[in-house]
C-alpha cells in the first residue's frame, strides 16, 4: 500500500501577504472545573498570525490543546501553559495568544433568616492573553442586587408624616392608637420605590502561581458591600428581613458604585477595574448609570 504525505494547506506561502491580529476558533464547547464544581462552558482560542508570508495557522492543534482543560482545574498556571503549548503549536507563525471562557457558576445561597436555600447562576468571562510583554487576565462578572432610591424613601416619609398629622390632629395620641395606625392601609399610605439591579465589571486579575481563580470571593466581596443580594428560596419572615435590608440601605447608582469601587481597590486579587451598576429604575422607563475604573 502506498502511504500519501497529505498536503499541509496551511504552511502554503499566500499571495496576500499581510499579519493578522487574531485567528482561532469561537464558540468552543467544553466541560470545565472551577474547584469542585463542574460546568459547560465556552471557549474562544486563537492566537496571532505574524508571519505575513504565511496562508493560516495550525487551527486543529489548538483545539487539540484545550484538553487539559478537561482533567485540571481552571487556574491562571493552567491558562498560561495552554497558552504557551498554543504559540508552541504554530512553529514561529505566532507570538501572541489568546484564551476566553465564558460561563455561568452555579452558587448556593442560604435565606436571611429561615433555614431555606436555593441556587443562583452567575456569569462570568475569563480572558486571557500571553505576549512577548508577558501574561494576563481580565475577570467579567455580573452580579444582581436590589437597590431602593432615597429620594423616593424621602417622598413617602413626608406622605406619612403629613397623613399622621392629619389623622391625629383631633384624635387623643396613645400608643394604642398610633400602633394600630401604623399597621393600617391608610397609614402607610406610601412607599418607596425599588428596582432589580445589577453590577458588571472586568477585574485584571493578579497573577497567581497555585490556587483556583477568585470568582466566588470577588462575588462575595461585592454582594457584602452593596448590602442587598437578590434572594433565592425564601418564607415570609426571610421577606421581611430583606424588606429591612433594603430599607436601611438606601442608595442612588452613584452610591452603588462607589461601594464596589472601594471594595475592589482593597482585594488582594484585583490589580485594576473597570465597573459599571445599572438601576433598572421603576419609576422611570430609562435606566440610571454609574461607572468607576481604577488603575486601568
């Protein structure tokens, strides 16, 4: 039997001559770890083209290369070897390269008081690069969490007191009176108004030589400083309690913004930010909009 040597398009010199920023693959399936948890994910490869007399790049092999991923835990070492076996792979066609993961983490959250607990997804991008100046990689997440406007806690506040006043301007003041007033319809006749929110940030990681990535840590840290996360499972009392929350934790977008901007400049981490917080308003048919970067 006679053994054909295969033709190798891609080593072909074109008559295009010219470099390309990026070449690779997007939209790659594939099963990863992020500590003890599995998830889908998927992943954008490429890598450079400077080799201007070269037709194209290796593209198969970096596919090849993204089965590590499937064994070893999603770490930024990982990333970086996956990143250097790329370039590896393209025998001088390339001096950059380039690794995105897109997905959602699954992560339990118990109820504020109750004994309850459900699950909550969120996503997030992992994007790295590895060129001749070095290594690095950028977290996107995005993070829900209510927000009440105290402008509005200030309107309904006056309603009552004007109402209270009204009410009781010929009627003896007991604690009785004043109780029962206050668990009626007509005496909080007014109340503030609030929205479903939400944060979305890139974080430029700090490089870290051992260890899993941060996300849960940088998701908690964030939910901790804007005080009111969005629940899962909840009875009654636990309702209340967010009621509570939300109450004591007035805050405009620009309040927002500056509480995730301070709790992200003093994680270990994060080396540099860009945010941004939308209050998805209730009042208003527009969203209200504040962004912070740092170091970027």
């Amino acid at each position: 039997m006679t053994i054909l040597t295969l033709p190798d398009i891609a080593s072909q010199t074109t008559r295009l001559t010219s470099t390309l920023t990026w070449v690779g693959m997007e939209g790659i399936a594939l099963p990863i770890q992020l500590g003890t948890r599995s998830l889908t994910a998927k992943l954008d490869a490429g890598v450079s083209l400077d080799d201007a007399d070269a037709r194209g790049i290796h593209m198969s092999r970096l596919y090849l290369g993204l089965s590590s991923l499937e064994d070893a835990a999603l770490t930024l070492p990982t990333v970086k070897d996956i990143l250097s076996a790329f370039l590896a792979s393209q025998e001088g066609l390339s001096q950059h390269a380039y690794l995105n993961v897109e997905g959602e983490l699954p992560l339990k959250r118990e109820a504020l008081i109750s004994p309850l607990a459900g699950w909550k997804s969120y996503p997030f991008t992992l994007r790295c690069q590895l060129t001749p100046e070095g290594f690095q990689a950028e977290l996107g997440l995005t993070v829900g969490y209510s927000s009440t406007c105290p402008c509005s806690a200030a309107l309904a506040r006056q309603l009552i007191q004007q109402a209270f006043e009204e009410d009781f301007s010929e009627i003896p003041l007991t604690q009785s009176a004043v109780s029962a007033w206050l668990g009626s319809e007509e005496g909080i006749l007014a109340t503030p108004h609030s929205q479903r929110s939400f944060l979305e940030c890139t974080l430029r990681l700090a490089e870290d030589d051992h260890g899993e990535l941060p996300i849960e840590r940088l998701i908690d840290r964030i939910e901790r400083a804007l005080g009111t996360a969005l629940q899962t499972a909840v009875k009654r009392i636990d309702e209340q309690a967010f009621a509570l929350a939300n109450g004591q934790n007035l805050m405009f977008c620009e309040d927002a913004a500056r509480r995730v901007d301070k709790a992200l400049r003093q994680a270990s981490e994060v080396t540099g930010f860009q945010l941004k917080v939308v209050h998805a308003e209730s009042l208003h048919a527009h969203n209200a909009v504040a962004c912070s970067e740092w170091n970027w």
